[in-house]
C-alpha cells in the first residue's frame, strides 16, 4: 500500500480497521482513508449474518450515502442487490478475490436490474470494487467502494490495494466475534457504526421516549444529576438545557444528509460538563417493532472536572468557590452560563472571577484557561 500525504499511514489505516470494531467513529475513519487511497466517492464494511441475512454491523461514508439511501439499501439489498450476489459467486468461486463491477457484472445483468439503477441513480453511483469473507458459518463480511456515474471503473491498481486490506479485515471481525460485540446494539444507518460499545449512548424519538440505550448509556443517564429519565424518556434538568435538547433532537431526526454533521447540546453544572452528540438513525426493517424516526445521542463528559478543584486551590490559594468557578472558565463558560451553572447571579461571578484572575495572576479568561489546563 502506498502513502497518501493526506491520509493516514498504513500502520494507522490497519490499527482504525481493528479499533473500527469497538468505536463506529474509526472504521469510518478506516473507509475513509481508504477511500481517497482509490479515488473512490464512497465505501462501506457490511457484516451479515449468513442464515438470517440480518444486518449486523454497518459503517458508511461518502457521496451519496443519506440516511435516506442507506435506509433503502439495508432494508432491501438481500432482495435486489446483485452485486452482492456477483460478489458471493468471485468469492465462491475464486476464494476472497476482489470483486470488480464491471468484470462480474454483464451490461445485460445490470440493464435488467431495475432495482439497482434506480438506487443507485439516487446515490450517484455506478462503479462498485469489494470483497467479501466468511470468518466462519455465521457471518459474512463484505468491504466495497463505489465511484460515481461518469467515472472511471476500478481497475488492478484498486483491486491489489482491497486485497491487502482483506486479512485485516478478517481479524477484525473474528476478534469482534470473540468480544460478542457484533450484533450487540440495534442496527441503525449513520457514520458513527452499528456498534458503540463503549460511548454511552441512548436512540430516542422526536420526543424523547428511549427506544435502545446501551448499559454505560443506561448508567449514565441513571447517574447524571443533570439527565433525567421520566417513563423512559429523555429529559434535562433544567429547562433552558430541555429547550436547546428538543430543538436539536428536532432537527437531527429532520437532517437528510449524513455528513451534515452531528447536532451538540452542551450541559453545564458546577461539578460537571457533558455533551450530547446527536445524529440522525434510521432502522432497517423490522429491527424494532413499530420502528419510527429516531435519532442517536452519544453522551460525553468534557473538559476538567471538579475533582481538580482541590489543586487549584493548592497552586493558587483559591477558595472552593473560586476553584470551581476556574474549572468552569477553562471549560469555556461565558460568565452568565457560569452563573447559571451555579445558580447565582452574574455579578456574584464577575466579583469571584476578578478575585480568581489577582491570586492566578492574570487578566483575560483564556490566559486563566491555559494556566488551569497546564497545572491539571
């Protein structure tokens, strides 16, 4: 494999495949260093089961691939994706030899695949490059890049660089096999994976109401003052952070375009800081009874938290109050959402922060965050 300037290493490329199988964020990572390596418009890891042809695991990225297109291609492919099926025969065939669109598949077929033209005009698609492999009777993983109507099919340059990738690949997904990770989580179709087995995370409706929480989700909504769970559904505490919640739910659920980016809701309190990450999911057919749009909250505690206070007070002679309200500055709160984090006034915090500036020695807010960070 040749090094790209603008893409990850090798090395880096092998270990985000392997860690791709714990945390959705790095196999994406993964497919889309891979991506550019070919000059492919998109790609996927696809992990089935063999008997029940059940989506286990799916990871996406690039032109075309909407929530929408993704939807249409899990609930459907089994039926009408004849690239699959012409991938299952190289391999049959020819053992894990990639598969290349324009070699497996005869103009005829394509023409008589009304089912594919039409999806894949959707995603502006036309060229497919894959393999697939069977780590054992269970599962069937495929990996498979696409390049856009108009471009120029794969050829044997692609074909030698999805063949390195394939036995790590096959690791991968043996070793997620051993850790029971494959099929852990409901099936959902977003960048982030079908598995976040670490990142608390919970899938909610347009109004809350929790549909799939993993267990550190799960414990995390139990344990976090600023969260509530009220009849299985999703509430914050405050009803200004409940207010900014609703409205980004509201539009991730909306959002049509994956890479769009994910909506982030910010909650402040003076011991904690936490980030909601949400993004749009949508569920293949039958993965829960009744499915309807829903959307996927990935829960993260960011920055400093009080349990540094008791340092800043060492270094800088600080009171508790004012250690906190540093933690607070270093986090990037303005002054009134400090105040409100505390539940005091504005002024209260402007009379502690010029307090806390003197025994810091310093007069900006950003100068006082670099001195908490560097000592914390």
């Amino acid at each position: 494999m040749s090094n790209h300037p603008d893409d990850l290493s090798d090395a880096d490329l092998i270990e985000a495949i392997y860690a791709g199988i714990l945390d959705g964020h790095e196999m994406e990572r993964a497919i889309r260093a891979a991506t550019s390596r070919i000059d492919a418009s998109g790609g996927n890891l696809h992990i089935i089961g063999t008997k029940s042809l059940e989506t286990r695991y799916f990871v996406g990225f690039g032109e075309g691939y909407t929530e929408e297109a993704i939807s249409a291609f899990l609930d459907h492919w089994q039926y009408a994706n004849v690239h699959r099926f012409a991938m299952r025969r190289a391999y049959e065939t020819h053992g894990a030899s990639v598969y290349l669109c324009h070699q497996h598949i005869s103009e005829d077929d394509w023409q008589r695949a009304a089912y594919l033209q039409e999806f894949f005009a959707k995603i502006g698609q036309r060229w497919l490059a894959g393999a697939m492999l069977r780590p054992n009777d269970e599962i069937e993983t495929s990996i498979t890049f696409s390049r856009r109507i108009g471009s120029k099919h794969f050829g044997d340059r692609e074909a030698r660089f999805i063949q390195q990738l394939l036995p790590h690949i096959k690791g991968a997904t043996g070793l997620a096999m051993k850790l029971g990770r494959l099929g852990a989580a409901a099936p959902i179709s977003l960048t982030a994976g079908l598995v976040i087995a670490q990142t608390p995370s919970a899938m909610v409706t347009a109004d809350g109401s929790i549909v799939w929480a993993n267990p550190s989700g799960l414990a995390l909504i139990e344990e976090c003052a600023l969260i509530q769970s009220q009849r299985d559904r999703l509430t914050m505490r405050d009803s200004k952070d409940e207010s900014l919640f609703k409205r980004a739910l509201a539009r991730a659920i909306n959002k049509q375009v994956l890479n769009a980016g994910p909506e982030r809701v910010s909650l402040f309190s003076e011991e904690d800081v936490y980030e909601l990450e949400i993004l749009p999911a949508s569920l293949p057919s039958g993965a829960l009874a009744g499915s309807v749009s829903v959307a996927l909250i990935m829960f993260r505690k960011r920055g400093l938290t009080v349990t540094s206070a008791a340092r800043l007070q060492f270094l800088f002679g600080f009171t508790e109050a004012e250690a906190n309200l540093a933690i607070l500055v270093a986090n990037g709160l303005s002054i009134d959402q400090a105040a409100d984090a505390r539940g005091v006034k504005s002024s209260t915090v402007r009379a502690q922060l010029r307090s806390v500036f003197a025994k810091a020695d310093v007069s900006r807010a950003n100068a006082l965050a670099a001195k908490v960070w560097a000592v914390s």
